[in-house]
C-alpha cells in the first residue's frame, strides 16, 4: 500500500493523518471562540486570510481537551469545501503505511471505534489510520 500519512499524537496515542488529506501543518496562535458550538469546536482562526475551524481532536474523540504545549500544531484539512486546523499534541513526520489497516483492537475506547478507519503497521509501529470525516464530525455524529 505504501500510503503517506502525516504522523501525530493525538489523546495521548499514535496515529496518522493520510497525507493527500492535508495541506498544510501550522502552529495555531489565536483562535476566536464561535458561541454555541459543541465543546470539540475551539473557534476560528486564520491563515492566509482563510477562516479554519478549529477541531480539538482529542474533545472530538470524547476524551479530554488536548495537552497545552508551547506550540499548538494542527493539520489544514479540507472537508465539504470547508477548511479545518485540527488541533492535535504533535506533529510528528510524514511517514509511510507499512500495511493494509485492520481493524481497531479493543481497548481503545468508542471515539477510536468511531474515528479511525483502522490500525496500520508504520516504521514506528502500530498506528491509528484517522479518518477525518468522523474526527470533524465529534461525538455529535453518533447523536444523528
């Protein structure tokens, strides 16, 4: 298979963003908070005079805010002609499946049942496969 994937934390765990599906990593400085959206939703930022919504992937996976780090990374994505930073721990590499994904083992909680398209073999192991539909969508998609 040999897809690029952009490889990063996220909630404390390896996983991987493919690669066609980014198009940028910045580090996000200011983001104006949108009142009314779901807690996953931090706000809007900008870049290049673009608006991005900005998703905490980790709140989006039910689990908890993302770490603070000294630098706030996120991956650009766009999803339905809209664009989205998701904010993730780190952004590590691009690197290289190594397998075709097989399913999520147990274990590893419902918003990884729900947002990974499964578990690929990496040159740094074992990785989550994210797919970003379900990462956007949060918990909420499972409400519908």
């Amino acid at each position: 298979m040999n897809e690029l994937l952009l490889m990063c934390t996220i909630a404390g765990r390896r996983a991987a963003i493919p690669a066609i599906e980014v198009q940028s990593v910045i580090e996000v400085e200011n983001i104006t908070p949108i009142p009314g959206t779901p807690d996953f939703i931090l706000g809007l930022t900008a870049l290049r005079s673009q608006a991005l919504t900005v998703i905490d992937c980790s709140l989006a996976l039910g689990l908890e805010e993302t770490a603070e780090h000294s630098e706030r990374r996120a991956a650009v994505v766009e999803f339905e002609s809209h664009l989205y930073a998701l904010l993730v721990e780190e952004a590590h590499d691009v690197g290289e499946t190594r397998s075709e994904p097989v399913a999520v083992p147990g274990g590893f909680g419902e918003g990884w049942q729900r947002a990974a398209c499964g578990m690929v073999e990496t040159d740094g192991g074992p990785t989550l496969l994210v797919d970003i539909e379900h990462l956007i969508s949060g918990p909420l998609r499972e409400a519908a």
